[in-house]
C-alpha cells in the first residue's frame, strides 16, 4: 500500500516540475523550440489549455499555470486521500 501511495506521490511531482520548468522555458523562446521543449510542451499544454480558456493573459502574464499547479496539487492529495479511505474500508 505504502509503494502505491509513493508511486503516486512521485507521478504528480514529476508532472509538477515538467509544468513548472515548461513555465521557465516559455521565457527562452530558442529553448522552448528543442526537442526537450516541443516533448514538454506535448506533455504539459494539454492540460495547461484548460486552465487557459478561463484565465486569460493579464497584459504579458499568463497566471493560469498557477491555477493549474494549484488545482494539481489538490487533485494530488484527493488521488491519496481517497486511496486511504479505500484500503482503510478494505481492512
């Protein structure tokens, strides 16, 4: 039980930084066009777009990745929360 919820916890993090580094590399545009931006890019704007079509831009600055970090986090601590209550029902 102990490695599914570290498993988990893991996943979300990782997601974590790759948003979080995307939102760095979104100020280098060069960089932003590499192989390892266009790969993060694939994997972090699909969900970036959500938070995007309710936010808009303030002038230059785009606040939704902060909203999308946030709600990640909550949707990380329901996933375990939630994995609890499952095994504590169970046993």
């Amino acid at each position: 039980m102990n490695t599914v919820i570290t498993v988990i916890d893991w996943a979300f993090n990782i997601y974590y930084i790759m948003i979080f580094i995307y939102i760095l590399l979104s100020w280098l545009p060069n960089v932003q066009a590499s192989p390892v931006g266009v790969l993060l890019g694939r994997l972090v704007e699909p969900y970036l777009s959500v938070f995007r079509r309710f936010i808009p831009p303030i002038g230059v600055l785009d606040l939704s990745p902060i909203a999308a970090l946030f709600a990640l986090h909550f949707v990380k601590v329901g996933v375990v929360t939630v994995i609890f209550w499952i095994v504590g029902a169970v046993t």
